[in-house]
C-alpha cells in the first residue's frame, strides 16, 4: 500500500505490541526501520524479524526518559 524504499524509520517502543506491528509494517513497506525499548530482549528477536524481511534493522535499548540516552540513540540510528 506505501512504498517506503530508501527511507529510515525510527520505532520507539518497536519491540513489542502496537509499536512492533508499526515497525514490522514499515519495514514490510521497505524500509530500513530502527526500534528501541527499554528491554533488551525483545528488541533483538524483533529486530531478527525485520531484517528478515530484508532491510536495514537496528535495534538498541533506551529509556525515553533519559534524555542523554535518547540522543545517543538517535545519533546511533541515522547511522545505522
């Protein structure tokens, strides 16, 4: 339905329920999709299912109410 070849997409909370359906759609749409929570677990099994599907996947544990953390993990994932 959307075609989002080529572009990056950031999921926070991407790991489980509504965010990982948002983040699995995306990267279905073709895009290279980066998600984070705060558990690290399901981060990389969710991570695992979207590179399966072919594009980038970055995945990396962070605290939305840590502000430096957060912008360590924004920096970590425009590069990635």
């Amino acid at each position: 339905m959307f075609d989002f070849k080529g572009k990056r997409v950031v999921v926070c909370g991407g790991s489980r329920g509504i965010g990982r359906s948002v983040a699995l759609g995306f990267a279905g749409a073709g895009a290279n999709v980066s998600i984070c929570a705060r558990g690290a677990g399901p981060l990389e099994a969710t991570r695992a299912e979207i590179a399966a599907l072919g594009v980038t996947a970055h995945a990396a544990p962070c605290d939305l109410a840590d502000g430096p953390a957060v912008l360590a993990y924004v920096e970590k994932a425009a590069k990635a």
